[in-house]
C-alpha cells in the first residue's frame, strides 16, 4: 500500500523538461527563449485562500499578497481524511520577471527534493486572464474562481491535470 502510495505522488511531480505532447493550457519556453518582463502585479489576484478537488480528494491553496518581491503559498491534497502531501510554493520577482518555484513535502513534512534543489518554473507568457509558467499556469476564471493547469508526466506520456479552487470566504 505504502508503495502504491509513493508511486502515486511521485506522477505528481511536474514536467520540468521540454514537452513534445501539445496541451491546451500548457506552454514552454523554447530553448534559449528568455522570461518576458512581468512584476508580481499581474498575478496578485492569486492572493487568498482556495479550495477544490483533485486525485479523489480535497485540495487547498493558501496565497500571500505580494511581499518583499515574491508572494508564498502553501498547497495540500488531503484524501481519506489524512493528508498524502503538501507544497511550499513561491512566486518571486527574479530578472525583471517571474518564476513560480515549490518544494514537496509528505504528510509527516519529510522533503521529496533534496535540501538544495526546487521545482522550477519560468515565466512564458502573461495575458489578460492568465500567468502562463512553463508547464504551469495559473488563470483567473472571476474573482472567486481559479484553475491551475500543471503538465505531469505519466508513463512516459505528458498530460494535463487541472485544478479547480473555489475561493473560501
């Protein structure tokens, strides 16, 4: 069981590498192609507290307003009443633009990373609704709605996951 477990938050972890599969609200930076110019203005909305859910239980993100250049949030997926794991995620001003970046921790706050190394992602592209980072976006549905689409590879096969939150009042 325990196995399966593990198995299963290790298909967790997002693509940091270039996908060939074309998802609908995915997008890469291409080799060479630098972060366009962004401040955490356009992605401040993101601040508060979300619920929805995903992988057959109950998932919540909790964002902080913009602050001394980057904004902290904090991700858990809760299933069966226990939780399997959490994320510490940041999204920081770096190089007159964005990068979101987050470590994953078990339930017992065991890391999955190493000490040193986060899951990095690069700003791609911004629109109206929408902060694309590459191969995870975060979009704006109104200002109680959010989904989060993030690339997850799965048997060697790239696929889209999206996480729909409903904010908590």
């Amino acid at each position: 069981m325990k196995k399966g477990i593990v198995y299963c938050l290790l298909l967790l972890l997002p693509v940091t590498t270039y996908a060939t599969e074309k998802l609908e609200h995915i997008l890469y930076l291409a080799q060479n192609q630098t972060s366009p110019k962004a401040s955490l203005n356009v992605v401040k909305w993101l601040a508060g507290h979300w619920r929805g859910e995903a992988f057959g239980g109950i998932t919540e993100e909790i964002w902080a307003p913009p602050l001394g250049g980057s904004m902290m949030g904090a991700f858990k997926l809760v299933m069966d009443n226990q939780v399997k794991f959490y994320e510490i995620e940041t999204i920081a001003e770096q190089n007159n633009s964005l990068v979101f970046r987050l470590k994953h921790f078990s339930g017992d706050l065991k890391g999955w990373e190493k000490q040193d190394e986060t899951v990095n992602f690069p700003l791609v592209k911004v629109t109206t609704n929408k902060v694309y980072f590459d191969g995870l976006t975060v979009e704006k549905v109104n200002d109680d709605e959010i989904n989060i689409y993030v690339a997850i590879e799965k048997k060697n096969t790239t696929t889209e996951e999206k996480f729909n939150y409903k904010r908590v009042h």
